[in-house]
C-alpha cells in the first residue's frame, strides 16, 4: 500500500477534534471498510450541502466541516480526510470542466466573469484492491432532486445547474461500490492523480486569484449560495430541458 494514500496534509487535517468527534459521535471506526467508506460518501455527499465555500479550493477539511457546504474541490477535500481518518487509502484525481455545466447553478454575472475551464477534482478510494471514483459527492440528493424535477421532461445527457451527466433522470451517484458521477460529461482536460489535495494546488494554484478571487471571497459566494438555496427550494417550476 502507497503510505502517501493515508497521510495527514495541511488540508487533509483529519486529527483535529471537529472531525475525531463527528467520527466517534456516528460510529465509522467500528464499521467494515466499505461500510465505512459509503457512510462517509453519503455524509458528504447529502449532509454537507452543495454549495459555494466563502475560501478558496484549498479550505482545509475542517474548515468545510464547520462551514457545512461545499462543491467538487472542497468536498473532496472533506471526503478524503474522513476516509483516511479511518484508514482508508484515497487519492485525487484532477481535470479541468467546462463551465457550461455551471450554467444555471451560478448567477449571470459571475457566469460571465468565470474562465472557459474551471479545476475540478474527485476521488478515488480503494476497496477490495480496486480504485472507485466517488465523483457523485458533489450534489445533495435534495438539490439534485430539485433539478431534475425543474427538468422533469428530461432523460437524455444534461449539462447545466452544475451537472453534466449523460441521463439527468438517472445519475450514478447512489453507492453500489462502484463508480459514481455527476460532472463527468463536462470534463475538458485531465491533469493527473495526486497523492493529495496540497500537491494539487501547489501545483495549479485554485480557481480563485487576482482581482476576481477577491470578488468571489469579498461578494459573489453570497450572491452563488443564494441562487442555490432558491433552486433547492425548487420554485422556479418546470422548464423545458434543452441544456445538452
């Protein structure tokens, strides 16, 4: 086994009490491996709401614990601190997205001001000698729900309202022990695995420099979180689908 796989990291600061203590208060060290595995995608994934975090890519873990949402590259941060807290070997896996799939899920504004190519990152945790992608943690089932009843009509490939899928009815983002996606349509270019999320950002900065990083952490994260709250609420009705 790849000792880097279960190492501690700045961001995966897996030993601090916020996250020993959400562990020992749900019972995840004395669960089987997989069981363990999926109980911790399905907190991330349904419990740390889908979100815009207030910092940058780089939020340590705890930090997105106590912030309680996040989206690709936060919760995977998250999700592979909880996982090698319990001994489970993960690692990340890194791209670039489009950023049609936003379309929707951000305000215009910041729509427009965003780059053509956003960071993207998922993880891969290994079970039973074999690496699983655990990409379908980025939406809540609430808001993910809330899509596709807003887009009820569709069941072919969907991109937009941060999603990008091949059927918007059917996403593999349930836990059977194998792959799960939601984003994985929108992918533009892959930049590599990394033994964590430290090496990553060393490497490729994050999605929020200069000016408009400051404008994201000082405005716009508000303004994103808003229209996510309202499109979770689900009161914009039913469209018609044509974000393919």
């Amino acid at each position: 086994m790849n000792q880097d796989y279960l190492q501690r990291t700045a961001i995966l600061d897996f030993d601090v009490p916020v996250i020993s203590n959400l562990i020992d208060a749900r019972g995840w060290r004395q669960l089987p491996t997989e069981q363990a595995a999926r109980a911790v995608y399905e907190f991330c994934r349904d419990e740390i709401l889908f979100g815009y975090n207030a910092g940058a890519d780089s939020l340590p873990a705890s930090a997105i614990l106590d912030e309680g949402l996040g989206h690709c590259n936060t919760k995977s941060n998250l999700l592979m601190a909880l996982l090698r807290a319990l001994g489970i070997p993960c690692r990340l896996r890194a791209f670039t997205i489009d950023k049609r799939l936003q379309k929707g899920a951000m305000t215009a504004f910041v729509y427009f001001m965003a780059p053509r190519e956003i960071l993207h990152t998922w993880v891969e945790v290994e079970l039973q000698g074999q690496w699983v992608v655990l990409e379908g943690v980025i939406l809540d089932e609430r808001y993910l729900r809330a899509v596709q009843d807003r887009f009820s009509d569709c069941q072919h490939a969907f991109v937009g309202y941060a999603v990008a899928t091949s059927c918007l009815a059917r996403p593999a983002v349930q836990w059977t022990g194998g792959d799960t996606y939601i984003q994985r349509e929108g992918i533009a270019r892959e930049l590599g695995l990394y033994a964590s999320p430290d090496d990553f950002y060393r490497e490729h900065k994050t999605n929020l420099n200069g000016v408009k990083g400051w404008l994201y952490r000082n405005f716009f994260y508000k303004a994103l979180n808003d229209n996510v709250r309202r499109i979770r609420g689900g009161g914009a009705g039913n469209q018609v689908c044509d974000h393919r």
